[in-house]
C-alpha cells in the first residue's frame, strides 16, 4: 500500500508525547504541508472551566509528501517527530477522502465524542515511563489508573502493568495497517 511514484500523499507521522504543536510549527516552517485535526473539550482542570482545542489524535499528525528522500529526512528530523507509520514496505499513505473528512469534522463548532476509554484488542503505544516506544495490546483495566498490556516480542506475549496515563491508543486506521504487515 505504499506509493512508488513521487505523488505528494497524506501520511500519519508519530510525535513525541505532547509535541503535536511543536512538530506542526517545524514543519509549516519547512514549508511542508501537514495537518494536526483538533477538537475542542473543556479543561480538566479543576480551577478552570474553559473549552480548550487539543488534538483529536495525540501523538500523530498528518503529513502530505511525495516521500522523496530530502524531504523525507526533513520530516523525520523535526524536533519532536518519531517516524512516519507504516510497515516493512514503507510509510503507508492516507486517502485523501479520510484527511477531508477529519478536515470537515475540526471546522464546525459541534462536539466530537472522542472516548478515550481502552478496550480489550486496541493497538496502544507506552509513551512514558519503563516501556516507552513499546506496542501492544490493552488487555484490562487494573484499577487506581493501572492497565495489562500484552506485548509481543519474538512470537511470544508478554503482559505488563503500566500506568494508564502512560498509553496512547493507536488509531484504527493506522493499526488496521499495521496489523496487515
């Protein structure tokens, strides 16, 4: 699923925990087209109650390229950016029709259920903590915000109790690719 002519394409590129602003901000300076969706929800914190945008999904943004290798290295060498999301062929690209969609869900004023609650089989990424950069599996909620993440690792499962907080889910349209590898 990946494209071998130099067709400018949307592709997912994961960021660092909290760096989506940061890596859009690197790259709109490069000049290279990228677009983070943000929704708006009210603040979790207690002393204020005001609606801020964050993004829709945290750790990834999209990013339009023709993946030739100059600016491919300048996309990966933004501060804050992992890599692109794909699978042993290469990044695997995003239909444009998916990038309008999300583009016309972030412009309008009406809410976005987003959900962040795990469910057992959803793809997830440790980003803090002992096991960061590690993919696995939600298995269960724990309690006291604990969660079991089945990791696979040499064709063999191994569970691990991590801090909720230190999870992003995988969104399923990239871990639908992910799983086709």
């Amino acid at each position: 699923m990946t494209s071998g002519k130099l067709t400018p394409l949307w592709y997912v590129l994961h960021t660092k925990s909290r760096f989506e602003n940061v890596v859009n901000e690197g790259l709109f300076r490069k000049s290279i087209e990228a677009f983070l969706p943000k929704v708006q929800i009210r603040s979790k914190r207690r002393d204020r109650r005001i609606l801020i945008r964050v993004p829709l999904f945290p750790g990834y943004i999209f990013v339009k390229t023709d993946l030739n290798p100059y600016e491919h290295l300048e996309i990966v060498k933004t501060v804050g950016a992992v890599k692109l999301i794909g699978n042993k062929e290469g990044p695997i690209f995003v239909p444009d029709k998916t990038v309008d969609s999300l583009r016309i869900m972030v412009t309008g004023d009406h809410s976005i259920a987003t959900g962040a609650r795990l469910q057992r089989g959803d793809r997830v990424m440790v980003v803090n903590g002992p096991f960061i950069g590690v993919n696995g599996v939600f298995v269960r909620y724990k309690g006291q915000g604990r969660v079991v993440v089945n990791i696979d690792a040499l064709g063999q499962f191994a569970a691990v109790d991590v801090n909720e907080d230190d999870l992003e889910k995988i969104p399923d349209f990239i871990s639908s690719h992910l799983d086709s590898r």
